[in-house]
C-alpha cells in the first residue's frame, strides 16, 4: 500500500469578539483541546476593550467528545500524520489573519493569546509568520518542543511573553513547566513566568492584567 496526500480547500470556522468597525488592536485567541470557538469566546472576554476586536481561529479536526453524538469539541492536531496537520494549521492561521488585517486597515497592533494545546499551534505559526506581536501569552500549557527556538529567537524576542500557569494544573507539574521553560531559555528568549491560584483553567482576573499591562 502507498499512503499519499492531496491538498484540497477547506472551510474553516472562525469567531470575532468585540470592535468589528474600525479596531486598531487584535487578539488572535487559539483554543485548547476539545473546546470550540463559541463556547472559548466566553472564556477570553476579558481581552476586550473599546478598540479591540478578538479573533477566535477554531481547529479544522471535529469529533464528539463522548460517544457518537452530542457536544462537539475541535483539536488541532492529533499524532497521527501530525506534519501534515501543523503545516495545515500554520496556512490556516497566516491566511485568515492576512484576511482580517486586509478587511480592517485601521489595526496596527496584533496580540496573541493561547490556552493549552493552541499554545503549540500558536509557535509554530507564529514563527514563520510575516506578522510580529506585541504580546504572546501562553496558558497552561506546552511549548511546540519540534521547533527550534534557537532559530526564532529574534521573532519571538521582539514580542513580550508571558508563560501562565494555575499552581495547582493537573497536567503541569513543575517538573514538566521546568521541561518546557527549557525551550525559551536554551535560546535565550526573554519571558515572564506567571503563576495564579487555580488549576488548568483561565483566571480573567489575570488575563485582563496581563492584556492591559494593569498587573501590580
């Protein structure tokens, strides 16, 4: 037997938050695994002020999340022919968000934010990207550990991180941040690692701050 590929377009299914008149900030907001873009919205709404229009980018690969009907979740990838999925992921994500910067002309700042397994999506789109951020945070969860980061280090430089985690994530402990936070500092690549009271969930409280550079 002989596996091949065919690339063929796809509709992708994407959510817009906030100022869809004339924003001059966006947030591309990715989602973790299992979730989908309408429900996620909720759950990054603290990105929002005035001038702001949030993008939610949902993953191409659908699946029920219990049995063969009811809620449904989306994943970027799983590890079955992943390569094909990230470099699916990363045309998906530059495409849409050259679309939007051409729809909305007036926007002159691009901010990132990604929960869980989005976040390893976000670094490898965003390496390659011809967009650069002013803000990349990254919640709860790992870095993409197949890219090299020596080779980025400049892009992801030119962008304030901020590495987010609950104290008590049941899928992180330290040992395993320590793994991850290995990846930023063996290419010297400047972060903020914050820490919150809570478990793999996203506090608003502190994503607000974070968006708004009101933390303390």
């Amino acid at each position: 037997m002989e596996k091949r590929f065919f690339t063929t377009p796809r509709t992708a299914r994407f959510y817009l938050l906030g100022n869809t008149l004339n924003p001059t900030k966006i947030w591309v907001a990715i989602h973790g695994y299992g979730q989908q873009g309408k429900y996620f919205s909720k759950k990054v709404e603290a990105l929002l002020v005035e001038e702001t229009l949030v993008v939610i980018p949902e993953a191409l690969n659908r699946y029920y999340l219990k049995g063969f009907n009811g809620r449904v979740g989306a994943t970027w990838l799983t590890s079955d022919d992943r390569q094909a999925d990230i470099q699916d992921n990363t045309n998906y994500l530059e495409e849409l968000i050259t679309s939007i910067h051409t729809q909305y002309p007036s926007i002159n700042e691009l901010n990132v934010f990604a929960f869980s397994q989005g976040i390893a999506t976000a670094c490898r789109w965003y390496a390659e990207s011809r967009f650069s951020a002013k803000k990349l945070v990254f919640w709860a969860g790992s870095l993409a550990n197949d890219l090299n980061f020596n080779q980025y280090k400049n892009k992801f430089n030119s962008s304030e991180i901020a590495y987010v985690f609950g104290n008590s994530d049941e899928f992180f402990e330290a040992s395993k941040i320590l793994m991850n936070e290995s990846l930023f500092l063996n290419a010297n690549i400047d972060y903020q690692l914050v820490t919150f009271e809570g478990k793999h969930v996203i506090d608003s409280k502190l994503l607000k701050e974070l968006a708004h550079d009101k933390r303390k």
